[in-house]
C-alpha cells in the first residue's frame, strides 16, 4: 500500500497510534513522521547499503541529542585543529591556555577527541567542561586520554553527521593551525554562516605566535578571492584573526554580552537578546543599519513569536524582529557587535 503523512493510511495508523501510546514518546506527532518515513523508505529502496546510511544516521543523531541534551544550557564552543601538534610546540599550549580560560568563564570545549590540538582543548577546559566526537578511522584518531572515559563522548561512522554535531552544538568556532581537515572545517563554518545556513556566531582563527598560519590564509583570501571578486569584503567580518588567547576569549564572551540567539519565522529574522533595549537604540540601529532592512520593512521589539514554542527556554527573552535581506550576512555580524555595545 502506498503510505501519506497524512492520516489517510487506515489501519497503519491505527497501528502507529497504539504503538506510540505504548512507548510514551515526546511529540508523537513528530515520532509518527519519523516512523512513517522509515517505512516509505523500506518500500521506496531496495538497496540494502542505502538502507543501512540511513539507519546510521538516524542512530548516531539519536545517540548526538542524548549526549548533549543535559547541557543545553551551557555554552560551548568548538576547537578545530592539527591531530599532528606535539604537546611540547607552544601552539599547543596556546590552545591549553585557550580552553582553561573558556572553562573558567563557564563554557564548554567540543572536539574531535584525537590527539594533538584536539587532546589541548580537552586538556585546558578538563573532561567533566568537555565533549569528544570521534571519527572511526584507520589512523590517528584513537580518543584521546583526557577523553576515554569520559561519559561525553561520541564516535561516528559518517563524517557528516559528525560535522552537524561540531556546528549545532557550538555558540563558537576556534580555529588552530592543522591540514585538511582544519581548512574544511574552516570553510565550511564560514560558507554556512556566509549563506545563512547557520547562525551568526563567532570563528575566532588563532595563529601562532609568529602568525605563520591564518595570516597567510588571510592573505590569499585577501589577494585572489577578493581582487576577482568572489567574495565581497564585508565577508571579512565573518571571522576574526588573532594570535591573542585573551582576545579569542574576549571575542567568544563578548558576542554574547547582550545578543543571545536568533532564527527566521518565515520572512523575519528574530534576534533575541539578553536584555531588552530602548527605542532610542533600536532607532540607532534602524538607522546605520538600514541596508540589512528590506525595504518596508523595520526593526521592532516584540515578545516570542507563536512559532517559537520549539524552543520553550527561550520564550521569555526580549526580542527585535525584521524582515532582513538574507544576503548581508557580514553586516549581520556587525550588526550583532553594534546590539552588544549598548
């Protein structure tokens, strides 16, 4: 039989329905999509290897919100960087430095949980302010000591689904020098910020003492993508460059002095804040902003919005809504630190 999400499949239905009455399950409604869906795609694929994708996915993102669901709370930030650095190199212990400041402040550290600048983090901020989400691979990714017995750690099959935790867990992004898969994890963060399909966070790229890492990066984004022009330089705004542990902190800390989160409902952009402001900031913000705006549209303080029930936590906070023009995502973030200084 052909199978609907809606409720148009008879004794299946009523089958789903005793079953989630059975379990007592959170949202049934929800659940009963998921279960659905499985079912459609035991009909639709035939290819057990495609079945089995699926099934992983599902089961390591499960796994991926029971790991960190009691810490929803906390604000983490994830350290991305080199397997490959030696405990004794100074970047090393920048990134030590680093995490135990973060720890201190009440934040928690995501990492891959190999060695080398990934044991840092973990080091620096200790395994009870620290989370590991491993990779199963043929080498140099056994988790780290810090980590190995740690109740917060996580090993996945699929890269991808690892790469979702790294980002939907973080408030921050640290980057230390590494190889490829440092730069992936740098692009990606700013090419999913850049477009909106994250939201606005900080990416704090930490050099070495000598600034022989980000600041050449910086210099071939600088010199080839800008000069032909594919990217444009508010980009630039999207990330921060600093060979300063202090000020990598103090750029993570301060992005949240008063903004605290935002999402789109429809066509409105609803930053929430950690205090209100007056209308005399919002009329500030209406005018050296304008162009983020679209037009007819402006900024406007307001409760939560019915949509935003998902999020019951956050109901309470004061809010500025408008209707933004999905492109400036570099004016965004300076629109956030402009929200911060008031």
């Amino acid at each position: 039989m052909d199978l609907h999400f809606s409720r148009s499949n008879g004794e299946v239905d009523e089958m789903i329905d005793d079953l989630l009455r059975r379990v007592d399950v959170h949202h049934p409604g929800l659940v009963r999509e998921m279960i659905l869906s499985s079912l459609m795609a035991g009909q639709e694929t035939d290819y057990l290897a495609d079945l089995k994708l699926m099934r992983t996915t599902m089961k390591e993102m499960r796994y991926t919100n029971k790991v960190f669901g009691p810490y929803r709370q906390r604000k983490k930030v994830t350290i991305f960087g080199s397997a490959r650095t030696e405990p004794s190199e100074p970047i090393y212990q920048k990134c030590v430095e680093f995490s135990r400041r973060l720890a201190e402040l009440g934040y928690m550290v995501i990492t891959g949980g190999g060695g080398g600048i990934m044991q840092a983090g973990n080091e620096g901020a200790g395994a009870d302010n620290s989370f590991a989400v491993n990779i199963r691979l043929p080498f140099e990714q056994d988790t780290n000591p810090v980590m190995e017995n740690s109740k917060n750690v996580i090993t996945y099959k699929y890269f991808f689904n690892r790469k979702v935790a790294f980002l939907k867990e973080a408030q921050a992004v640290a980057l230390f020098p590494g190889g490829f898969g440092t730069l992936d994890e740098a692009m990606e963060t700013l090419t999913l910020v850049q477009t909106g399909k994250n939201p606005p966070i900080p990416l704090v790229l930490i050099d070495d003492d000598n600034g022989d890492y980000w600041e050449h990066w910086f210099q071939f984004i600088k010199k080839i993508l800008l000069k032909r022009g594919l990217i444009s330089g508010e980009d630039f705004s999207l990330f921060t460059i600093t060979r300063d542990v202090e000020e990598a902190v103090q750029v993570i800390d301060e992005f949240y002095r008063v903004y605290h989160s935002s999402r789109f409902v429809k066509e409105t952009l609803i930053i929430r804040l950690n205090k209100a402001l007056s209308e005399e900031q919002v009329a500030t913000l209406q005018s050296e902003f304008s162009e983020i705006i679209e037009p007819g549209s402006s900024l406007r303080l307001t409760e939560a919005f019915p949509e935003e029930k998902d999020e019951p936590d956050l109901l309470g906070l004061p809010r500025l809504a408008f209707e933004f023009n999905r492109r400036s995502f570099g004016l965004l973030k300076a629109f956030i630190r402009r929200i911060n200084s008031f």
